[in-house]
C-alpha cells in the first residue's frame, strides 16, 4: 500500500552554524518521499540567507501558525522547548533530532534521521503526552508565554540577596524559601533545571510536579513531590521588590506584590518515541548510568 505524503513543520537552531549540517540529509528524505516541508520563518532565513542552504519548502511560516502531521525539531532540548511553544494545544506530535549535547528530548540521533522519518510514515513509533504546566498572575499578564514543558521558577534578580518565596499547595501552606528561587517542575523537567539543584528524576506520565528550592538558606530544605492537579501559590518578598520568573527559561521581571498561580495546563506535548526507544534506556544512555568511568 503506498503511503501518503506527510506534512511536516520544521523548527531548527537558529545560533549555531555547526548544528544545521543534518537539515540536509532531513530535507534530501523528505523530498525522497514527497512530503509538504513547512518551516518556520526564523530558521529558514538562518539556513537559506546565513548558511546558503537551499531549502524547498512547500510553506514558510511565522511562529505557531501552520498545521501538520508531524513536528521535527532539529537542535537540542531548548530548540524542542520552543518547538513545544509554538505547537501549545494543536495536538501535534513532536520529534526531536538532537543537534545539541545531552538531548534527553530530542533522542533522535543525526545517523538515525532517515531510519526515524520511516518510522514515521509506517506509523512505527509510540506517542507520550507530556504535561504542561501554566502560570497565572494576579496583575499584569506577563509578555512570555505563561505555558512551560518543563519547568517554571522564580528567582532573585540581584546578586547579592536570596528572596523569600511564600508559597502554598492547595490552600494549605507549605513553606517560605529562603532561597535564590524555587522551581515548579514536570515529570519531564526534572532532568533539567530541577536536577542540577537536587531535585530527583521523575518518570513521565507518573502524575505529579516537584518543587525544588534552588541555594536555599537551609540545610533542612528538601525537593517535595506534589500531584500534578495540585493548584501552587507563591507570593515574594525581596529587597530589590521585584523578582524574575522564568518559563521553560523564558524570563521576565515581575513587581513583588504579583501573586502567582501555577497549576497543570489543560492540554498536553505529543512527544514521538521510536518503537522500543523506552525513557529507562534513554535515561541510562543519558546519565552513563552502569558506564565504568574508572579508567583502564
């Protein structure tokens, strides 16, 4: 049975001309098989005006506005993040080739590029729904997009003070961090920003946030786990009377009377998964678990 031809939006690294060398092969197998490319705007004019590349794109597009089967992000996981950003709620599947160093999103290696686009059109492949998580303020909206698929923090801007960050789980008040700032996260980004500041790993789809103290002033401060329809408040207080809070790394400066409100969004992250590419072997692949690093 012949397959369809797919329509696939491109997103790519945009900052370093090493990490576009796989557009190539991406673009040559996608044109093999006759499938609509769209790409985003930014990252056609990086390839065809910066690097020289041509790219026979069926449609050119500005940030969330296309539609397709498919999403590939070409780059590490903060080009997956942003790819997620632009994809919000449209229920698009995203894979991620991963152009960058760790990539425990976009799994997908270069050498494997053609073998995964297969995958795609003989529907071999698993999809993970991702939570997300949103932030609600109760004054002025904030500029960024309030919606984050791994993390949400708020974080002293200043170098010389920690803050206080007063917050409570459902009503019920948990702690106030004397802290450089708290992390929210998903399951999805406790390997990230969440795990350099002691915060443990958590496996996909298990249903709940952890919030991580980030430097707290305290030795008795520990990462708490929290289900994920869990509503989380955090007010702060800070000799600067402001304080930064940063979205998937997205930041932007808030007044310190600004109460904030994170809670689990209402739609989820279609991530591919090759068929019996499973998160633990992704995770032992990733964190050298098992790897003797003791030398000959």
């Amino acid at each position: 049975m012949t397959q369809r031809p797919l329509r696939l939006a491109i997103f790519g690294n945009c900052h370093q001309a090493e990490k576009s060398a796989s557009i190539r092969e991406v673009l040559a197998c996608l044109r093999r098989k006759g499938d609509d490319i769209l790409m985003e705007r930014e990252f056609y004019d990086f390839l065809t005006l910066g690097q020289h590349i041509p790219v026979d794109a069926t449609t050119v597009f500005d940030g969330d506005r296309f539609d397709a089967d498919f999403v590939i992000s070409m780059g590490g996981d903060g080009t997956f993040l942003r790819s997620a950003h632009f994809v919000g709620s449209k229920n698009i599947p995203v894979m991620g080739v991963n152009t960058g160093r760790l990539g425990f999103l976009a799994d997908v290696r270069p050498v494997e590029i053609e073998t995964a686009i297969d995958a795609l059109h003989a529907g071999e492949f698993e999809l993970e729904a991702h939570a997300v998580i949103e932030v609600l303020t109760d004054g002025a909206a904030l500029k960024t997009c309030p919606r984050a698929l791994n993390d949400i923090a708020v974080l002293k801007r200043d170098n010389a003070s920690m803050i206080s960050i007063r917050t409570t789980v459902n009503g019920h008040y948990l702690n106030t961090y004397q802290a450089d700032g708290l992390i929210v996260s998903t399951p999805t980004g406790s390997t990230a920003y969440s795990l350099s500041n002691g915060g443990p790993i958590i496996v996909p789809q298990t249903g709940t946030l952890c919030l991580t103290a980030v430097a707290p002033h305290s030795l008795n401060v520990r990462p708490i786990v929290v289900k994920d329809d869990s509503q989380i408040e955090i007010t702060v207080e800070s000799r600067s009377h402001n304080f930064l809070i940063a979205v998937d790394g997205r930041s932007e400066k808030c007044d310190e009377n600004t109460r904030l409100t994170i809670r689990r969004a209402p739609h989820s992250i279609m991530i591919v998964r090759r068929s019996g590419q499973g998160y633990f072997s992704t995770l032992r692949q990733k964190m050298s678990w098992g790897m003797d690093t003791r030398g000959a």
